[in-house]
C-alpha cells in the first residue's frame, strides 16, 4: 500500500530528491489524510512528519480540519518540551554535584543525535545509573519535588504503590516511576523514569556490565550543561533491546507499544549514522556471545523490510551467514512468561496496529 511507504518515508530524518517526489506525487494525487494522520499520532510520528510536510510546504495540501490540529500538536509538544528541558536541566545539576554516574537515554538526547530539526513527542526522562545507586537519585529526586508512583489525575496527586514498586525492581529492569505536579494544566507532571537494566535482561539473560556501560558514558552538552549518554554501541544495544523489549511483552502489547514506527526509526537512523564506526565481523561475535541476537536479528530484520539500508541488508547478512534466522519473530511471551506466537505477520502488524486481540 502506498500510504505506508509514505509513512515510512515521512519517519526518516532526511529526504532525498526522488523521496521528496514520491510524496510529492502522493498528497497532490492520492493522498489519504483521515488514515495516514491517525497512522502518525499512534506512531509517534506527527511531529516529524509535521515538520516535512511544512519544510516542503506539502502542509497547504491537508485538509484544514486535520491541518489545523497537526498544526497545534507540533506548537503544543515544543511547548511541552521547553519546559521538560527546564526540568531536566535541574536534574542534570543535582545529579553531577551528587557525583552519581548516570546516563540519560533515548528521548530528547538520542532526538539531536539522530535528527535535524525534528520534533519529537516523550513522555518522560529515561535515566541510567547502577541499582546500588538507587538511594542516591531517589534523595535527588525526591529533593526535587518528585514523587515515585502514579499520578491520579482524579486527585491530581501522585499515588505510592509500594507492592508494584517492589515488583518492579525485583522483576524488572526500572523502578516505578517519579512524578512531579508541575501545576500547568499542558503538562500536569513531569515524569522521570529511573532504569538499572536493559529490557528483558532477566528473561533473556544478556551479558552485559552496567558498571561497565557507566563506565563507557560519554559527556553530551545539554543547554550549557554537562551530562551523560551511553556510548555508540552501546546506545544501539538499549534501542534494540528497549524496543524488542515491548514487542514481545504481553503487558506492552495490550498498551499499543509493540509496534510503533518511531522506534524502528530510531534504529535506522542509527545505522544509517553509525555503521562505518565499526568492525561488524567482530560486532556480530560480540552480540552473539552476549546473548543479544533476539533483539539485535529483530530489529534489524525489521528495518530492512521498511527502509532502503545497504547497512542493515550487510548487518543482517552476516547474521545469516553465521546460521541465524528469524524464525523467532513472531513469538511474544504471555501473561506467565511462556512463549507463545501470533497469527498475524509482524510487518503486517506495524500497519494494522492494535491486533493483540488476535493472539493465541
């Protein structure tokens, strides 16, 4: 179907020339706004593709009832940006005078590294640091008017859950998360998610040294400020294994949060950027000896059906030479941790989501 091609293009950083005339061709000819609108905002996409359509001046050929509201969304997440930047520049100070080490991960720094001018719509801060650092950032973050539990917008009061925070660190990679009431009704909270691991570590049992990722952060600047990021490599590791991650989780599916194009995006940009740093004979042995070719063989295999990437196609074959396949790409895990498989394709899924009513 054209209109997904379009919503792939439309997710990509940059555009080339023919790119540029195949959507061209698609919103003077056949466009399908009502669809494609509504594909951007479960995708995550409206404020990138927002920021082409505008670019190339393609935005006059939008209907003006969903123009306008494509229009309000991009002001109102720049908006909601400023402030969490205002947030998280707080944070970057108590946490480097608190001599923690951290990383901040995905969202806004991975949004410059990746992207040029692009808008890009979060919901929280993601922070790396070691679980024996977990007192440490609470003090930070509770001295910082943050709560840990979630906001009852009933009450507007955040609310503890000390069964499901115990949970959490137990079982999971992440605590629950930190909640500040801002008391502006276009952003009520700032949220700020504390993570000690990467997705699935447990279950699919990665060998991977946090003390050595923080070890290997790198300085980023952030608005004047000096904070941390996980390396290259790393940061790719965390995309694929954040992404698998919700893919496969039952409890992440039923949220709408397996599929979303964005991510996938995330990662070709990556390669795109990235993949000339690197010995990739010598990757692929790392990633197989580690435990991570789920996640990595996934998503690359993903990326390869959606864009044009000479990068991913030599990637993925060299997992194929080595004897691996995706056999696996349609499993999930279910409510008690079995695998189980889907009926309906993986990249059919991307394009018709919300299919978790159809799982065995």
């Amino acid at each position: 179907m054209k209109t997904n091609n379009i919503l792939v293009l439309l997710s990509k950083n940059r555009l080339n020339e023919k790119e540029c005339d195949i959507i061209n061709d698609y919103v003077n000819k056949e466009a399908e706004w009502d669809w494609l609108v509504g594909q951007l905002l479960f995708h995550k996409l409206h404020c990138r593709a927002y920021h082409h359509l505008n670019e190339h001046g393609w935005i006059k050929s939008i209907p003006p009832a969903l123009m306008y509201p494509l229009k309000k969304l991009f002001e109102l997440n720049k908006y909601r940006e400023g402030l969490r930047n205002t947030y998280t520049k707080d944070l970057i100070v108590k946490l480097n005078n608190g001599k923690i080490r951290y990383c901040f991960i995905k969202g806004a720094l991975l949004e410059m590294d990746l992207f040029y001018n692009s808008g890009r719509e979060t919901n929280d801060t993601d922070v790396l640091i070691h679980s024996s650092d977990l007192k440490v950032i609470d003090n930070i973050l509770t001295g910082l008017g943050y709560e840990r539990g979630i906001y009852d917008s009933k009450t507007i009061s955040v609310t503890a859950d000390r069964k499901l925070d115990v949970f959490n660190i137990m079982n999971t990679h992440q605590t629950v998360p930190y909640c500040k009431l801002t008391g502006n009704t276009l952003i009520k909270t700032n949220m700020v998610d504390v993570q000690f691991n990467f997705t699935l570590q447990n279950k699919l049992g990665y060998s991977i040294d946090i003390d050595q990722v923080l070890d290997n952060r790198i300085p980023k600047n952030w608005n004047g400020e000096t904070c941390y990021s996980l390396n290259i490599f790393d940061s790719f590791l965390l995309l694929c294994t954040h992404l698998y991650g919700e893919a496969v989780l039952i409890q992440e599916i039923r949220k709408g949060k397996d599929i979303q194009l964005i991510k996938f995006a995330d990662i070709y940009e990556w390669i795109e950027k990235y993949f000339y740093f690197f010995n990739w004979n010598e990757k692929i042995n790392d990633i197989i000896s580690n435990g991570f070719i789920k996640p990595v063989l996934y998503c690359v295999y993903i990326v390869l059906n959606l864009y044009e990437s000479k990068y991913a196609e030599t990637i993925y074959s060299k997992f194929l030479i080595q004897g691996h396949d995706i056999d696996f790409v349609d499993d999930y895990f279910d409510d008690t941790g079995n695998t189980r498989k889907w009926e309906v394709p993986v990249m059919e899924r991307i394009f018709k989501p919300l299919f978790f009513s159809k799982i065995e």
